[in-house]
C-alpha cells in the first residue's frame, strides 16, 4: 500500500453515495475531519477505520489494499445497493422486534440494582449494577458486574450488553459477556403497574461463571435507582454478599428464594 491507496480505497467508497455530506451525516463525523482523511493529511485512529469499514461493508486489511486490487474487489462484490453490503439474515428480525417491542419502556429507562443468588458462588447473593437506555428507536442496556477473589483483592468487572424489549406485558432483555464473550443471558421481568418504578422481578438464566459452567436459572429483583446516578459510587456498592449480610434488605432475600412449592412443576417468576 502506498501513501495514497487508503485516501483513494475511500473516496472510491464515497463515490458509491450521494455526496460527501451524505456520508458524513450517516457516519456522524465532522466534514472537515472527514475531508482531512481524504486528503491523505490524516490517517483515521484504528477504531474511527473500524466504523469505517462497518459502514462501508468491508474488512479493515481490503480498505488498506493497493487501489487498483481494491477497486477490482468492489466491483466484483454483490451489494444490494451500491456501497452498501446485503442485510445480514438476522437484521430483518431484529428490526421487527424493535418496532413492536420499544413502546411502553420508555419508563424504565434508568439505573437498577439487579439482585440474584450467584450462580458462581452457591449460597450467596449478587448485586450488580444496570442501566437501560434508549439510542434512536432500540432500548440497549449494560449490566456491570463487580468480582473480588478474596476480600480487600482489586475488583475486576464484568460487563454485559444487550437489548431490551416489552412484549405482550413481560419485559425481555438478551445480553452477551461483551470482555470474553462466553456466555449469554436472558432476563424476563413482570412490568410495574405503579405510578413510580420502585422493583421489578423475573428471572434469569445464564451459565455459572466457573470451571463447571453450569446452565442455571434463578429469581432476579431490580430495585430502580433513578434516571441520573454516581456511577462510581453505585458500582463501589456492588458485588458478591453473604445471603444474610445486614446491607441486604430481608424483602430482597426473599423475593430472590430459589424455591418450589409442592404443586409447582415447572420454575416460575413471583409478583
């Protein structure tokens, strides 16, 4: 690659739209920022050239080929329209559950208190930190887990992120581990039908975070906190507790009780 081929390689793919300002408005980024870039003064960080090439439908080693082997690529490549890849199988679905799902969760956007019996570690109870949000028409949401190996050890954190929907009266929220990527989770929580969001319960399922990777299910509370928070104060509050810990409320412990009555067949969620 020469000095010259990724200014090119992109202008190439700008020529595929409108114009430049239709380009910059759809990646949102600064005109002159951007003209800089197709100049050759410039050379964009390595996680501008990743939006790059998600918006452009092309791998970051193909925008950084010689010009006249990357121009040979882009023209042979099918693309529903030009400068734009095919929409992958799933994008179809997720847009419908967007559509029909956001409606009515605008009033659980904020920050929560998750509480759960740790799958990790038996008989004890997790607190993490979690926070909705919405971004254009799709409710996203982070769940930030706060681990110590022993007591007074540095925490590290577990970050989870997802997306959440309202369906037929149940609150659905699907995440990944987003550091390691080992695990995927589910959540269904009973809306609140009161004029203030105080706690919602569900349940969860996921995978244990240990050696034995147990698949388990358990209760789930979120206790609301409000729509602005310290968050570095909130995650200092969060972690593994001991299930009889005087900083856990008793009402939490029991909405979180892991039990079946005699006549229940199946695991189910409790008001």
């Amino acid at each position: 690659m020469t000095n010259d081929d990724f200014p090119r390689n992109l202008r190439l793919l700008c020529s595929y739209y409108k114009s430049i300002a239709e380009v910059c408005r759809r990646l949102e980024i600064n005109r002159p920022q951007f003209n800089r870039y197709l100049s050759g003064r410039y050379k964009p960080s390595a996680s501008t050239l990743r939006r790059f090439c998600d918006f452009f439908g092309v791998e970051e080693h193909e925008i950084l080929l010689p010009h006249g082997q990357f121009e040979r690529l882009i023209q042979v490549r099918p693309r529903g329209r030009a400068g734009e890849t095919p929409a992958q199988p799933e994008t179809e679905h997720l847009a419908r559950l967007a559509n029909l799902g956001t409606e009515g969760l605008e009033r659980y956007l904020g920050y929560y208190f998750e509480y759960y019996l740790s799958m990790a570690s038996p008989g004890k109870l997790l607190r993490t930190l979690v926070c909705l949000e919405q971004r254009a028409e799709q409710v996203y949401y982070q769940r930030t887990e706060r681990m110590e190996a022993h007591p007074g050890a540095r925490p590290s954190h577990n970050c989870y992120r997802g997306m959440a929907y309202f369906l037929a009266g149940r609150i659905f929220m699907v995440d990944y581990e987003s550091l390691g990527c080992h695990e995927v989770t589910q959540t269904i929580l009973f809306p609140s039908f009161k004029n203030r969001i105080s706690r919602l319960t569900g349940l969860k399922l996921g995978v244990a975070d240990s050696s034995e990777r147990m698949p388990c299910c358990a209760r789930v509370l979120y206790e609301y906190l409000g729509p602005e928070v310290n968050v570095h104060k909130a995650l200092e509050l969060c972690g593994v507790y001991e299930l009889e810990s005087a900083e856990i409320d008793a009402s939490i412990r029991e909405a979180v009780q892991n039990d079946m009555a005699a006549d229940e067949w199946h695991f189910r969620a409790r008001y």
